[in-house]
C-alpha cells in the first residue's frame, strides 16, 4: 500500500483527486443517471465534471458533502487494477464519456491524458472504492494514484460551487455540469483556506472598479471590453507615466503601431496557422475602384492584431542594421484583441481588449545573457515601485522526449544555460520545468505573490529564434557577413489591464500615498 504524505504538495495533488472520486461516487448515489466526465486536482482544490439531468443546486452541495462524509467515515479503500482496453470497455459500458476517452486518435489522446488516463500507454488502470466487507462499490477509469483509505480524507474538505464547463472545452460538445471542492489535510487548513477566500471576496477588482467609480464594462460595447473612467485613468495614466520614464531611462524606444493588418502579416508569422481560433474573425475589405469604375485593388482580409510583435519586427526590417545597432528595444502599450470565450471573461484579468506593455529586444547571441540580466533586473525594480516585493522565477524548458522542437540542440543548450545563468544569478528563488518551453525557445516567467499569499504571473521574458527566421532579419556582423539576430519578448506588467486589477486587489482599493487619486483634497474627493 502506498505512503502517501498529505502535508507534501505531491501528496495533497492526491489527497484531493481521492477526495473528487469520492464527490463523485456521492454524486452518482444520489442522482441517479448522472454519467461521468474527468475529475482532477487543480490548485487548491479539485473538480468534476457531471452530465447530470438537472442543475446542481445549493441544496444539492449540502446533501453531496453530507454523503461524501458517509462514505468516508466508512474507510473504503482505493483499489487499483491494470486492465486491457477491452475490459475497461466493458467496465465503463455505461459512461458515455469515458468511452470516449478510451478511443482512438489524437483528439481522445489529449483527451484521455487532462482526466489522467494513459490510451496507447503501457497500461490501462481503473480504481475502485471497496466497502468492508471487499466489495467493489464504485469504479473510475483513471490514471491515480490515490491515499490508502477514504479516511486519509477527513473532514476537512468543501464542496465548493457549481458552474457549467463543456466537454473537452470544446463548444459544440455537450455542456457538463462541474463541481469544484476543496481538502486539505486539516479542518484548520481548511478554515484559513475559506478565510482567505472571504478576505479576496472583500477584495474583488470588479467591486471595488464599480463602488471607487473606476472602471466598467457597458453592454452597449460588449463583453470584455472596458472603458476607464476619470478616476480609473488617473490610477492608470499614473502607472503607464512612471513605466515610460523607466523605459526611456533603460535605453528603450516607444513605437506606436496599428490596431489593424492585412491577413499576409500574421500569416507570415505563423499567428494564422496555430493562433487563428483565439484571433477575432477577418475584416473583409471592399475592392477598390478609380472613377471610371476599374478594379485597381481586389478586396482582402484584415485582422485585429493579436499581437504586437510582428509589426515591431516590421520596423526593424525597415532598414538595414549593424552589428553596432544591437540591442535595440522597441517599447509599445500597444491594444491588442484576443477571442476569448464568454465564459473564459472575468473583471480586467481576462479580456477581449487590452493594451500590452509590450518590449522586443533585437539582440546579437553573444548579447543575450548580459540583455536577459537587464531585463529581469529591470522587471523586478520597476515592480517594486509599485509595492510588490515577493517574486519568484520559473525556467520552462524543452524537454528530451517529445519531437516538437526546432533548432539544432547546441542553440537550446545555449540559450537554456544563458536563462539559467541569469534566473540564478538574480538572487531569487527559481523552479526549472521540463517541457514546458514554447517550441522554439526557453523563456522566463516571474511570479509575484499578493498581499493575501496569491500568486500570479505576471513578466515574461521569452527568447525567439523563429520570427527573425520567418522574416528573414539579419543585421551587419563585424566582419562584413549577414547574421541572424535573437528577439526577445518581453511584457512586464502582462497586461496594464490586468496589472491594474491585481494592484487594485494587492491594496485593496487604498492605492499608496502619491499616487492615489482618492486622497483628501484631490479632485476625486
């Protein structure tokens, strides 16, 4: 029998995917029907996802906590049994979407892999709760592992809420019911848990945005889509202001670009071949005509950028470049669009408009580490003055067993080790994680943590090989050959929408003195 140690992260991640099978063998006793769709830990918590034949009510969390307690209190145990395809077939006959799971291709692959389950692997595992008396009561296809015993769950777990989610995350597919909940390993980790809950309830931007008179989001407009009211501007006008200062003091250029390109920019950039379903849909433009009615230009698809960087890479192109020109860094707060679904939006965290404090960098490789340091040294002083000071670095890197790499590996190994030198070199505390690289370059992400111990990410320092080849950038080497430049990417706030919103959290509302628009004898009141 596996040790599993709750008081560990690793042993929480199983303690509360024990504690979502037994949310869901609760929810199965009690609403007959129901089928099953995938059930994993997230952070702080866990879900499933029901195709039930009604919505979940409140008083239907109450009775399912109520149940999940029985059941712990009875020790079932978890019993894991490797099977073939066949026989798990046979077990799952009656949930629908775990069949699903079982199938075949890619998509059932993906699939199978986010609820745990291993299709085309080594083996095939389902877990059953068994009673006392040996019998198997309740049955999961499901990777695991899970605790010994139900009892390892306690009661110090919550179920949480309810929301709908579709399967797969595909519109389209059909619309589960999820419930969210939470364990933890004691009934005091639990209570500080809904405690800390209350106090970001207390603190909730959108609130605090409509009782401050900051922000809001007209229906007239859209979802997502803010407008900044006189209040919110100053805040906002205040950052925005200080940031610029510091680029202009850091040896950065502002550039100014459009909302709006033709479809062949972003299809040069690969954005329309693996980036197109979070894109807004084309523009189409009308032909233009002269005087005597003759076609001159035939009509074309426009987008709403995106992103920001291909036009950056425009300006670079625009001339030719030296050795002695790099680096350069072109600083935009550049509007950008992104399709996000309706129920993806939430306040100024996640939006259809924002305006990225957008940096790329165009760096010689034998620059690249010295500009990485300035970078994340530039990040994490321009962060302080706005009164964050716990940070924290995760290295994503390519990892050994997976082909979707390009490059050759002396580049990964290279630009991994500079990235590497600079996360240690920076002081602070820094994870590495495998594979988790974008498909051309290692990049680095700074966390912060808030005022109530949240963690966000906010900076990102990307490195880029792909664009400048795609685009074909070079610049004048100091002994007269062509070379290809490195772009880094580089947001710092992420989003000055965004950003704003976690200060406004951070602070709750009372934004520090000298730069808060509220204070007494300001215009604000």
């Amino acid at each position: 029998m596996q040790r599993v140690d709750v008081s560990e992260p690793d042993g929480l991640d199983v303690l509360r995917h024990s504690a979502a099978h037994v949310m869901a063998q609760a929810v199965q006793q009690l609403f007959e029907g129901t089928k099953l769709g995938i059930g994993p830990y997230i952070r702080d918590g866990f879900y499933f996802d029901f195709d039930a034949q009604r919505p979940f009510t409140p008083d239907d969390l109450k009775s399912i906590e109520k149940t999940m307690q029985k059941i712990i209190n009875q020790g079932q145990r978890f019993e894991r049994e490797v099977v073939t395809l066949d026989e798990a077939k046979r077990q799952m006959a009656d949930e629908p979407y775990k069949l699903e799971l079982l199938g075949e291709g890619d998509d059932a692959e993906t699939a199978a892999e986010g609820a745990g389950v291993e299709v085309g692997g080594p083996e095939i595992t389902i877990y059953h709760n068994v009673d006392r008396s040996g019998e198997r009561v309740w049955s999961d296809l499901c990777r695991g592992p899970h605790v010994p015993s139900t009892k390892l769950i306690a009661n110090a777990f919550s179920v949480m809420r309810a929301a709908g989610a579709y399967w797969r995350g595909k519109e389209g597919n059909p619309q589960l019911q999820r419930l969210y909940g939470t364990a933890w390993p004691t009934k005091d980790d639990l209570k500080a848990y809904k405690e800390r809950l209350a106090e970001a309830e207390r603190r909730d931007h959108r609130r605090l945005g409509r009782e401050l008179d900051l922000f809001s989001f007209p229906e007239e407009i859209g979802s997502g889509l803010s407008v900044w009211h006189p209040k919110g501007g100053l805040v906002r006008g205040i950052m925005e202001q200080h940031a610029r200062t510091k680029h202009l003091q850091g040896g950065y250029t502002y550039v100014y670009t459009p909302h709006i390109s033709k479809a062949d920019l972003f299809a040069a950039s690969g954005h329309l071949a693996n980036y197109k379903d979070d894109m807004w849909p084309a523009i189409s433009m009308d032909e233009e005509t002269d005087e005597d009615g003759n076609v001159t230009k035939q009509g074309q698809d426009y987008y709403l950028k995106p992103m920001n960087c291909p036009m950056h890479i425009l300006i670079y192109k625009e001339r030719g470049r030296s050795y002695r020109d790099l680096p350069l860094r072109f600083a935009e707060n550049g509007t950008v669009y992104r399709n996000e679904r309706s129920g993806a939006l939430h306040g100024l965290t996640r939006v259809r408009g924002f305006t990225q404090d957008d940096a790329h960098l165009f760096v010689r490789p034998d620059q690249l580490e010295a500009e990485v340091t300035k970078v994340v040294e530039f990040v994490v002083d321009l962060l302080r003055d706005f009164g964050l000071e716990q940070f924290e670095l995760e290295l994503s890197m390519k990892d050994d067993d997976s082909g979707k790499w390009v490059g050759s590996e002396e580049y990964w190994e290279s630009a991994t080790q500079a990235l590497r030198n600079v996360a240690v070199g920076s002081g602070l505390k820094m994870t590495e994680i495998p594979g988790e690289a974008a498909f051309y370059g290692p990049k680095i992400d700074l966390k912060v943590t808030d005022a109530i111990g949240r963690r966000w990410q906010l900076s990102t320092v990307q490195v880029d090989p792909n664009l400048p080849e795609r685009f074909e950038l070079e610049y004048t080497a100091e002994d007269g050959s062509r070379q290809r430049p490195i772009m880094i990417h580089r947001a710092l706030f992420g989003s000055i929408e965004r950003f704003f919103a976690i200060l406004l959290e951070h602070y709750a509302g009372a934004f520090p003195h000298g730069w808060h628009p509220f204070r007494s004898g300001d215009s604000g009141g």
